[in-house]
C-alpha cells in the first residue's frame, strides 16, 4: 500500500463524521488509484467511533471496491473492521464468522500488525461467548505476531487481555502473571496511562486476595501517573477502589470521602461507568452504616449509569448488591428478583465468583423464609462453583452458614463436618494476613541491612580517600562521618521509640482485653443472678398461691355439706383472688421470660392511648371498688401513637395494678395522659404507702429483692415493675419514679409520638 501520497488527505479529514463530509472526503481522494482509494477509506475509517453506523458504511464500501480487485490485505482488513462492528452490536457469531474469513485473507500476507489486531479481536468475540479457552489461544497467538514486529503496545493489550478472563473466572494466580507480563512490556514504553492500567489490574487481586497493604500500594503507583496527565476517568477509578479498601477496614469517613471524590473525577470524565462505580461505593458506604434507603437510592444510581454504559460487570455487582441490601431489608421477594437477575447474566459468561455470591444470597432468604432444605441445596451449589474461584473469605461465608443450615436440620455431623472447613479456611485468612505482615517486616529488615551495608562500605571509602587529602579535608571528612554517626544514632534511636511505642500499644491491648474479659463476667453475674431471681419466684412466689389454692379447694371438697352458701361464696372469692393474682403474675413472668430470651418481636401500629388507658382501667375496677379507692381519669386530649399494644398493656397494667396494691383503703388514683415536646405524658399518681430512697433505688433491679406487701397485705414479686422498665425501654421510652413514705408514688411514662 501507498500510505505517504494519502498522509495528507488522512490529516485533513481527521475530524470529519457526517455524511456529507464523508462524500466531499470521497470527491477529494478520487484523484488516487483505487487501490490507495481504498486505503484511504479503511484508514479513514479509523478517526469514527467503531459502534458508529458510519464506520460499517464505510468498512463495506471498501470491502466490495476491495472485492472487486481481488485486494486481499484489504478485504481481510475491512472485514476485520466489519467484525469489530459487529462485536459492539453484540451480534458475536457474526462477528466470529467475518473474523474467520478476515483470517484467511490476511494470513496470505505479510501484514502481522494487522493479523495479530484480528486475533486480539477475535480472542474478545470468543471470551463473550464464553470460549474462553479459544479466547487466550487467540491471544497468545496475538503475542507471537507482535513480539515478531516488535509491537509492544500490542503485547501489553492481549497480555492484559488474557489476565482480564484468568481474574473473571476467579484464577487469581495466572491473571497476575499476565498482568506483570503486560507491566513488563509497557514500563519500557513509558506510557503513564497504560501503565497506571497495569496497576490497577494488579492492586484488584490482591484487593480480591485480602492482601490490602499491597492493593493500596499498586492503587497510589496507578493515583499518582494518572493525576500526572489529567486522566479524570482512571483517577475516579482508583479512588473508589481505595475507598473499598477503608470500607473492609472499617474506615468508614476515609472511604465516603474517597468515594465522593472519585464521583467528581467520574463526572470531568463524562463516563457513564465510572459515576456508576462512584454511585456503588456510595451506596455500599450507606449500607454499612445501615441507612438502607440511601444506601438502595445509590444502587439504584448506580445501575441506571452503568446500564447506559451497557457495562456488564456493573450491573451484575449492582444487581447482586441490591439483593443483598432487600435481605437485610427483609424484602425477601424483591431481593430474589435482583438476584435472578444477576444470575441470568452471569451465568452465559461463567462469572463464577458472582454465580457463587447469587446462590450464597439466595440460599439466606430460603433460610429466613423456613426453607431449610432448599437452603442447604443453594449453598451446597454455591460451594461447588466457588471451590474454583479461589476467594477465602467466599469458602469462609459459605462453610460457616452451611454448618448452621445443616444443624437447623438437626443433621449434626454435616454441621460439624463444616464447621471444621469453616475453621480451617478462617485460619488460613488469618493465617495469610499475617504473613502479609511477617513479608513486609523481613522486606523492611532486608532494606534497613542493605542501606546499612552501603553506609559502612561508604565510611571505609572516605577513610581511604583521608590518606591523600590535606589535614582541613581530612577534618571535613571526619564531620562528615560525625554527621552520619549522629544520623545513625538518631535513626536507631527512632526505631527503639517505635519498638517502645509496639510495646506499650501491647500492654494497652492486653488491658482493654482484661477488661472486656471483667465486663463479660460482670454481664454473667448479672445473668446468673438474674436466673436466681427467675428460680426464687418460681419457687416461692408461685408455691405460696397454688398452695392456697389447694388449701381453698381441699376445704370446699371436704366441707361443702356443711358449709353455707356464705362461708362458700367467702371461700370463692379468696379462690378467685388468689388464681387472678397467680394470673397475673404468671403473665407477667411469661412477658419477662419472652424479653430475656430475645423472643419478643414489637409489632407497630397506631394505637389511640385513651381508649387502651381505660380498657386496661376497667380490668381493676372491681379490685379498687373492694379497696374503696376512687381511680380519676383525665384523658381530655386525643393521643395517638405509633407501637406496640401488647407491650403497652402490660405496662399499663402493671403500673395501675401497682398502684391500688399500695394506695390506702378510701384513697385515690389520678390518671393523667397529654403530649409535650413530641412525646405522649402518661402519669399515674397514688396517694399510699410510698417508698424510702433505699426502696426507690433498687425499684427495677432484678438481683435485689424488694417484694413488699400491699395495704391490704397483698403479695407481689416485683417482677411487674421490673418488666415495665424493661418493655418502656424497648418501645424507645423513659419511665421516672417520684416517692415519698406514707404520701404515695407518681410513676411519668414517656413515649415517642412517632415510633
């Protein structure tokens, strides 16, 4: 081909795209022959998108002016280009079916630039169908033509290439020798972009591999070329995957702030796909905070942005995400949808390790939906397609929840078999880690040598060079290695203070570990003495009533014939006081029992608090008409609130019920119910035996015993009370105590408005 004749014309052209400049451009070349006409078209072809209608129009017409010739280089060229068209249709067979044919045009020349473009292309159209085994065969391929020419911009694309399909289908190891192969050939090109590239690829394993001290060391090498030239796009990528990083640490301020960084870059770059990693690491930020709305608002974001860029990889991992984020929602159902989503787009591609995450996450909403066995299923497949990834802490997800799924199903030597493989696969993360550490200490230690090395072999030099020089030199030596002396000292120095400072951060260390380990055993005396106070009611609080109630019941059996019907009806009625009050203490243990064990769930609603004050008023009614106690209700206003009515009538209950056990006969009890500063006021004021300070500091302690009996000798537990306290706190309440001996108790509940 004749290429410095049309050089010109190339130039001159070289921002044209529309049609009607397409046909001045063809008016301007008709003067060539046609051969060169030819080239002209193809290499003009080169300066429009390749998705472009455009790029095809042109591509097909040098084809049939080709074809007529019998031009083959230019026939296998521009059906090359027609393939690449083709790919981004995602027409892929056709793609393959013209790439085929450009091959066995362009093998019948010497043009090895050309031919080993065709097999990187060809190696992308393969590895999208999922061939990829075909795919690096055409690679490597790619490699031996361009190596031949010298090509190196060429080796690093399809060495990358072929690392790119090794990290996609989760074999780490190889895809890293590929990288640095690529890095390789393009340190000695000296090209910033493609080497921060490189970088990139590189810090993504060993992100993948848990290894965050190298990752963040290839993420700020790829930073800093690409901050170099301006690169908006690649900088807002490697923020995000820096942000990653602070994120699995728990550096969570570092991480929003990487993020939203790299969202700025993302949109100076105007590419879709990097605001939609942006969005994502966002999102992911919200997540761990556990704002779930904006954390789905940012997914959602984030897919929208990658779904135009028609990325695929992002929008599986959103898809994956938004399925993980609705199970912890508890939107199971929506959750499932994302998921097959995910897994109808991997699965053509054999993106394993998302496959794997799919099943993972769908095997958790059989598990919260009671499907026990479907949920081990799921997990079992999952297991099958990660043991190929080979991503630890995946295995460690998978094993741990298949040892519980198994012991839900009460099969414990499966359970067992996984908790051991759970174990031993944490271990070796552990494990890993800190052999990361032990790498980078003797990599430290070998540096800190050699330097010290070079610092002797220097003194012993300038000691030589001392003989030949004069007494003023010899003097400006010897401060000289004065200087270094003092530089030495100090560094040591330096390093026993850090030494110092590990040893003291170790003492630190083991302090809070005993004091975590002193605050666990005070949380087990609690429980211990909690479970004493749960035995010591069971067994006397609840012996004493049924013994009565024994006692009662035996003297009907064994003197109903002589009794009269008043001395029975006295007996019934003691019969009936003792069972409601065995009752209500029962319920009372129950509701606590419930607490304790973590069983209760609060169900929300509105609730109208009036009418549940005065349902739960009329309960007592007879009990304080037999005291002679008048119960005043002030419920003018209309409160409505948003929680639990369970929860609250135990609590109204309780309180009122503790109200006439210790209000004087002929007293009385006001009610009262109103809002202040966005909380509903309930205050409940008796005027009867009251409590000293001793009694009032003790009133919601399990582990101190202040059961007193009522004004009418009425027993109790004070479990009632302890219960309220704890059910005012769990509907987000406060509960205060007012007391005074012999002038009675006014209990203040607090409750939000808006729960």
């Amino acid at each position: 081909m004749i290429f410095k004749k049309i050089a010109f014309y190339i130039i001159f052209f070289l921002s044209v795209v529309n049609a009607q400049q397409v046909k001045e451009f063809l008016k301007t070349i008709s003067s060539l022959s046609e051969k060169e006409q030819i080239d002209s078209i193809i290499n003009y072809s080169y300066t429009i998108k390749n998705s472009s209608p455009l790029f095809k129009e042109l591509n097909d017409s040098a084809y049939n002016k080709a074809f007529k010739l019998d031009y083959k280089e230019a026939i296998g060229i521009s059906l090359s280009n027609l393939g690449l068209w083709d790919n981004y249709q995602k027409d892929f067979n056709e793609a393959i079916r013209k790439y085929d044919l450009a091959k066995s045009y362009i093998e019948k020349t010497d043009r090895f630039l050309e031919l080993g473009l065709l097999y990187n292309r060809y190696g992308n159209a393969l590895h999208q169908i999922n061939k990829n085994s075909e795919a690096i065969n055409n690679f490597k391929k790619s490699i031996e033509l361009r190596k031949s020419i010298d090509d190196k911009v060429g080796i690093g694309y399809a060495y990358t290439n072929i690392g790119l399909i090794y990290w996609r289908t989760g074999r780490y190891d190889s895809a890293l020798v590929n990288y640095e192969e690529a890095l390789k050939v393009r340190l000695l090109l000296d090209d910033k972009k493609l080497i921060a590239s490189n970088y990139n690829n590189i810090a993504v394993l060993y992100y993948h591999w848990g290894r965050f001290e190298e990752a963040l060391d290839f993420y700020l090498k790829s930073y800093e070329l690409r901050k170099s030239i301006d690169d908006y796009y690649g900088i807002a990528i490697v923020l995000n995957n820096i942000g990653l990083i602070n994120l699995d640490r728990n550096e969570l301020s570092e991480a929003k702030e990487n993020f939203y960084e790299a969202l700025i870059f993302a949109k100076k770059s105007e590419d879709q796909s990097a605001i939609g990693y942006s969005y994502n690491g966002i999102a992911s930020s919200f997540k761990t905070e556990k704002l779930y709305d904006s954390a789905y608002y940012y997914y959602q974001q984030s897919l929208n942005q990658y779904s135009k860029a028609d990325h695929f990889g992002g929008m599986v991992l959103n898809l994956i995400n938004l399925g993980d984020l609705l199970i912890e929602m508890k939107l199971y159902q929506e959750a499932e949808e994302y998921l097959d989503e995910a897994l109808k787009l991997s699965e053509p591609r054999s993106e394993n390790l998302r496959i794997a995450q799919v099943y993972l996450y769908k095997s958790d909403i059989r598990s919260e939906n009671n499907k026990k066995y479907e949920a081990v299923a799921l997990l079992e497949k999952s297991l099958e397609i990660a043991k190929g990834v080979n991503k630890i802490d995946l295995l460690v997800s998978i094993y741990e929840r298949l040892s519980d799924r198994y012991s839900d199903i009460n099969n414990f030597s499966k359970a067992l078999e996984y908790y051991k493989l759970f174990k031993i696969e944490s271990d070796k993360l552990t494990a890993e880690k800190n052999s990361n550490k032990m790498l980078e200490i003797q990599f430290e230690n070998q540096k800190a040598k050699e330097l010290k090395e070079k610092e002797i072999l220097l003194e012993k030099e300038e000691a030589q060079t001392n003989l030949f020089i004069t007494i003023a030199v010899a003097f400006a030596v010897l401060a000289i290695v004065l200087t270094f002396i003092i530089i030495y000292i100090k560094r040591s120095a330096r390093i026993l203070e850090i030494k110092n400072e590990e040893i003291q951060n170790q003492k630190k260390l083991l302090e809070l570990q005993k004091e975590e380990l002193n605050n666990k055993n005070e949380e087990l005396n609690e429980v211990n003495n909690t479970k004493d106070k749960f035995f010591s009611i069971l067994a006397h609080d609840l012996k004493n009533p049924f013994g009565a109630l024994i006692g009662y019941t035996s003297l009907l059996l064994d003197e109903i014939e002589i009794l009269d019907k008043t001395e029975i009806k006295d007996i019934v009625e003691k019969t009936n006081s003792v069972s409601n009050n065995t009752f209500q203490l029962l319920e009372n243990l129950l509701s606590w029992a419930r607490s304790q064990t973590g069983v209760l769930t609060i169900n929300h609603k509105e609730i109208e608090l009036s009418n549940l004050i005065n349902e739960t008023t009329t309960l007592f009614h007879d009990i304080a008409v037999s005291k002679n106690i008048n119960i005043n209700c002030n419920l003018n206003e209309k409160v409505v609130i948003n929680s639990d009515e369970d929860i609250l009538r135990t609590i109204f209950r309780n309180v009122i019920s503790n109200a006439i056990k210790f209000s004087y006969q002929k007293s009385k009890i006001d009610i009262t119910l109103f809002k202040q500063n966005g909380n509903a006021v309930f205050e409940i004021q008796d005027y009867g035996m009251g409590m000293d300070a001793e009694t009032l500091d003790s009133l919601f302690r399990i582990d101190v015993n202040i059961s007193n009996l009522g004004t009418n000798n009425e027993k109790g537990t004070g479990l009632g009370l302890i219960l309220t306290n704890e059910f005012v706190q769990k509907i987000n309440g406060k509960i205060s105590v007012e007391s005074h001996l012999d002038k009675g108790s006014k209990f203040t509940i607090l409750l939000p408005l808006n729960n």
